[in-house]
C-alpha cells in the first residue's frame, strides 16, 4: 500500500514531506529515488538544492539549518539522509529528529533509503529485550526507533522482491521495447536460471538483445548467453520436493549442469537449505517470529519469510527424512564408481514418496 501512495504522490507531483526506503527489492528502490532527484535535479543549480546529510558523520544542526535554508532558484529541495545505519542514534538523536521531521517546510523533500543487507535487517528486526518480570523494554534509540519516528512524520515504503509472474511481465515489456523477439518460455527461463534479482535481470536482457540477430530468442540462448545465479536454485529444487514436484526439481538440478566432482558440493547445499527449512518449521510451530529466526538463521528478513512460507503447510517428518536421505547419498556418492546422477534421481524418488503407502 505505501508503494502505491508514492506512485499517486509522485503522479501528482505531491512530494514535498519525509520519505524512507527500505526492503531487499534494490532496483525498484533505486527507480523511484531517481524519480525524487529528478525534481531538483533538473533545477539551474541542483548543487543548491539537493544536499546530504551525512547521519553518522554531520551534526543535528547541520541538517536543521539544511531544512530551513530555502531552495535556490527553484520550487523545491531535497535533503537525502545517508550513512543513517552506521549512526550511533541515541535517545537525545532520535528527539531531535522527531522534532525537525515534525515541522519540515512545504518546499522540502527528505528522503533516507536504507540499503539491504544482514545487519541492517537485524537492526531493524532485532528481537525485544525484556526486564527481569518479562516485560518488553521499549527501546530508546537505534535504527529501528529512527524508522519507528519516519513511520509517524513520514511514508515508508518496503520494497519486497517482485512475484515471478510480475518479473515475467516486467522481462516481457523489456524485450517488447527493444523490438527483440523471442519464444513464449524464455521470460521463464532467463528467471530460472538467472534469478530475481533485478539488477541481474537487466544485465542479462541487455546481453540477449545484443545477440539479437532478427531470429526470435530461445531457452537455449539464455542458456548460452547468460550467467547462471545458483545460489536460489538449491532452495527451489527443495521447496519442488516437498510439493512432490519432481518433474521441476529435477529440472531446476538438471539446470545447474553440474559435474561428478560437484555433486558432492550440491547434496551439500540441499541438506543446508534442508536444516534451515527444519529448524524454522520447529521455531514456528513453538511460536517463534521471524525476528527471532533472521538471528537464528543470520539471513535477511526477506529470505526468512520464503523460508517460513515454504515450510508452512509442511510436515516437520518429512524435512528431518529429506536430510536423511541425502546423507545416504552422500555417502553413495562418495563410494560409489557407477552413475551418480542415479544415486540423486532415487534420493529425489524417495523424498517425493514420504508418508505414502506403498
């Protein structure tokens, strides 16, 4: 929803006030940072009228006499707010950032974005600590009370990671405004073996629309052209599993054209993605939040939640027989001197065949 009240207030060209982005979803964040620079940028002295504001570095009366100068030669000014997470913010900052937030001039944008990373969202998702009669003690400063005191004078804005469907659309118009044909299953494909992430996904249609000959692309150019992204793959092929989807599992594997050597590493990284999915099936059901699993897990409060999603109608048997079976593999494979793929194929079967009888 906040997402589409800076789409209206941009159309409307409404955007004096405080803003902050935040969210894993870089590209979309940085799309709609250009769109607010753009309104001082193209003033005759953009230097005057688009400051920084260093949190971490500059003091409060810098930014309070930022605020108040007027703009120059123009209708409008921008204060970005930067380095605001490696800010010491105490209790007296974050008063005094309350106190400008609450009076910013009509001619004034402020705008502080938060980059993504592990420490950030655990600033921001840091678990409650609570006195001795288990009270939750409210915390008087930090990253999160500064977003707390956006949330109250200002918009924030969370920019999640896009819905395959909506990245197919998205690689689809790209393509379309090149004028580069291409065959129905390749948006699929580019996603599949590329990832999600947008800054990739834009260097590799950049790439294919430069191999662009006037023949229509194939799933095996993307194959060809474009870098493979793994990482992701290995959680797709167990959320495939576990959905008793063997047919794309296998396909996701197949993708990753792995050798001998590597299978190794690949049962390796399945078993990971495994525990994790495990141990958040477990703190979920005992009634643990994600706050608490971003610490366990150490990963961003994004990936936790896909985690949490792909575990949420899953039986917990099920993940503790996964791990078990590819420790079996493991072992085969390391054992083993006739076909390993075989010894991957009847560990993805038996996975794909838990709780049915035979």
């Amino acid at each position: 929803m906040s997402l589409d009240v800076l789409k209206t207030r941009i159309k409307e060209n409404k955007l004096s006030g405080l803003f902050m982005f935040c969210g894993p979803e870089e590209y979309t964040k940085d799309y709609y940072v250009s769109r607010i620079r753009k309104t001082v940028d193209s003033s005759p002295l953009p230097e005057f009228n688009h400051i920084f504001f260093n949190a971490s570095r500059d003091s409060i009366s810098d930014l309070e006499d930022a605020v108040y100068s007027l703009p120059y030669m123009w209708e409008s000014k921008l204060i970005e707010i930067t380095d605001i997470e490696s800010a010491a913010l105490t209790e007296s900052d974050i008063e005094d950032y309350a106190r400008i937030f609450s009076e910013i001039p009509d001619y004034l944008t402020v705008l502080c974005v938060l980059r993504s990373s592990e420490a950030v969202d655990k600033k921001l998702n840091a678990e409650p600590k609570k006195d001795a009669d288990g009270n939750e003690i409210v915390p008087k400063g930090g990253l999160k009370v500064f977003k707390k005191t956006v949330t109250e004078f200002g918009l924030v804005v969370e920019f999640e990671n896009e819905r395959a469907d909506k990245l197919s659309t998205w690689i689809i118009r790209h393509f379309n405004a090149k004028g580069v044909e291409f065959e129905p299953n390749v948006p699929k494909e580019i996603l599949n073996t590329c990832g999600t992430d947008m800054y990739i996904l834009q260097g590799e249609i950049e790439k294919l629309s430069i191999v662009y000959d006037g023949r229509p692309l194939k799933a095996s150019d993307v194959r060809k052209y474009c870098c493979m992204n793994s990482d992701y793959k290995y959680f797709d092929i167990a959320n495939a599993l576990n959905r008793r989807d063997i047919v794309t599992a296998k396909r996701i594997f197949d993708s990753l054209d792995l050798s001998r050597e590597e299978l190794g590493l690949a049962v390796g990284f399945l078993a990971k993605n495994y525990a994790q999915m495990l141990h958040a099936k477990t703190a979920i059901d005992s009634g643990k939040g994600h706050d608490v699993l971003v610490k366990d897990l150490k990963k961003s409060l994004w990936a936790v939640k896909n985690i949490a999603a792909s575990v949420s109608n899953i039986d917990v048997g099920l993940l503790s027989y996964a791990i078990t079976q590819l420790s079996v593999a493991d072992m085969k494979l390391k054992s083993y001197s006739g076909d390993p793929w075989k010894i991957l194929e009847l560990a993805f079967y038996r996975i794909c065949s838990y709780g049915r009888k035979a």
